[in-house]
C-alpha cells in the first residue's frame, strides 16, 4: 500500500519563514515524519542546513531515501529520537543548539494512520499498538488490559475529554476479564456499541483512540516538559513554529509561548488551515499553528524577501 502524506498549514509556515528578520540558515524539525515541511523550506532557502528528528524508525528510513533523491541529504542529518529528548541527546552529541527555524508537527502522520499494523485506525483491524516509536514498550494493549477501571476513566476524561467514558470502562474491564484485547476493532466496536454514533462523520472511539496514544506517547508530558528547552535551542531573532490538533496541546503551546521571558508570540490569534486546505486535506481540519520568536519585539521589519 502506497500512503501519502499531506503536510498541513504549508504555506502559512512558509510565511512565518519568509517574515523573519533574517532568511534561517539552520533549521530544525524536530517531527520529521516523511519531510514534507522539511522539503518545503530546503526548496525555498537554498542556503538552509537542515537537522531532521523522529522516533518513527520507519519514517526516518523512508524520507531519507527520498531526500537522496531530491538531492537534499547533503544539506541534511537525520536523528533517531524524540524531540522530548532532543535537548539531552544533542548535549550528549555535541549538536550545536543554535537554530533559525524550529518547526514541531504534533499530529500522526497520514502513513503512520493508514498503516493498519500501526495500531492508530479504529476504522480497520491491526494489533492494538499506537506507538510511535517502536523501540518502546508500553502498547495500547498494555493500557486497555491492565489499567483499573479508575485510571482508564480519569485516562479518557483527561486526555480524550470523553464526558462520561465509565460504561465504556466498565465493560472493558467485564470483557478483559474472559479474553485480553489485541485488536483495534475489538475495542473499537466495544465503544461503538456503549456509545453509538452521537455526531455524524466522527467515529465514537476517536477520542478514546486519541487519549489512548497521548498516553503511550507520553505526549502532553513531553511537550510541556521540553518546549522551554526547545526555546533555548533558538538562535536570536530564530522563530518556533509548533502545529498541534488537539486542544490539551495547543493550550500548553500558547501558556509556555505567552509566559516565556526569553521571546513572544509573533501572533495573537492562532493560525488555522483556510477553506481550501481543509476541502483537498480534511485531516488538516483541527490543525492549530502557534509561532513564537525570540529576542525583543521589533518595531517596522526589515523583510529581506
């Protein structure tokens, strides 16, 4: 199977590049996926020298590959790590910190949803897995089957904000009891049969499937715990560009933006996908883009485009 993934918010990142005070000569993507940001930015700055990270194994194999036949991989380094450790792992590598441009894509890419051995659909079967980095240990099984009750309620009311997810909890708990979950559809049709189709278009298990890999991505932990490092890793005057698609998310980016004494946010507003992105990519429809700058606030820019 072929999966192409359609990076979202293109050219609204391409314009947070292009009014900087400065064109970035080092830039930094810290969710690499199969590069289609990363591409964009190497195309339209000829001088850039790009540092890709992901903890997606597969995707790091399949995009460098693509770079080597764009001709991109002479101004690339790819790094097998999370960008929740990026600020140790480049301590402990001697990668110099000191970035232009920062770009963060927190949503799951169209491959890594397609992909049914992946663990993400609850519209086809595969194991129940969700781990974006498959290095690690901790599954989505390992949630749905060893959980209490109680955590896996307090799971999908905090990270999934499911209102009332304790019939769901409930019977998980009943069904585990004679046979283990291995499967998404196994789950997925348990939710759909406690919750049933409440919104058309919008699968009952998706918040449940959402909360479930925040969890076994540590996801919201990571990202509050190293975006102040990630801050730091910017080069005066350098600009982090952070897509996120999930509300949780997307407060922690505009807290950690709004609080930081090191810049400001460049926007006040978030910046969404416009009409036609959301018609040819309905996956970019909850895409939120926050930019943050470091340095002092300037007054009338200079731009060099």
């Amino acid at each position: 199977m072929t999966h192409i993934h359609v990076p979202v918010l293109q050219n609204q990142c391409l314009k947070q590049a292009l009014d900087m005070l400065r064109p970035p000569k080092r830039y930094l993507d810290l969710t690499l996926g199969r590069g289609g940001h990363a591409i964009m930015f190497l195309q339209n700055f000829e001088a850039m020298q790009c540092v890709g990270v992901d903890q997606d194994v597969q995707a790091l194999e399949q995009t460098e590959k693509k770079f080597l036949d764009l001709d991109l991989m002479k101004r690339t380094q790819l790094h097998h790590v999370s960008f929740h450790q990026w600020s140790q792992y480049a301590n402990v590598h001697k990668i110099e910190q000191n970035f232009d441009l920062i770009l963060m894509d927190l949503g799951v890419s169209s491959p890594q949803l397609d992909d049914f051995s992946r663990g993400f659909s609850f519209y086809h079967d595969g194991p129940l897995d969700m781990r974006m980095d498959q290095t690690k240990s901790l599954k989505a099984s390992d949630i749905v089957n060893q959980f209490s009750e109680e955590d896996l309620n307090e799971v999908f009311k905090s990270l999934g904000e499911v209102q009332n997810p304790s019939r769901v909890s409930r019977e998980i708990v009943a069904r585990r009891a004679q046979n283990l979950f291995t499967t998404t559809l196994e789950l997925a049709k348990l939710i759909e049969a406690k919750e049933g189709w409440r919104k058309k278009g919008s699968h009952p298990a998706t918040r449940y499937f959402l909360a479930l890999r925040m969890v076994v991505n540590n996801e919201l932990q990571g990202l509050e715990d190293s975006l102040p490092q990630i801050i730091n890793s910017l080069s005066e005057g350098g600009r982090l560009l952070v897509i996120t698609f999930h509300s949780l998310e997307d407060r922690i980016v505009k807290y950690i933006f709004k609080e930081s004494k090191l810049g400001f946010p460049v926007t006040k507003k978030v910046i969404k996908p416009e009409r036609d992105e959301i018609l040819q990519n309905p996956r970019s429809r909850s895409a939120l883009l926050r930019v943050f700058e470091k340095g002092e606030k300037h007054g009338k820019r200079n731009k060099y485009k």
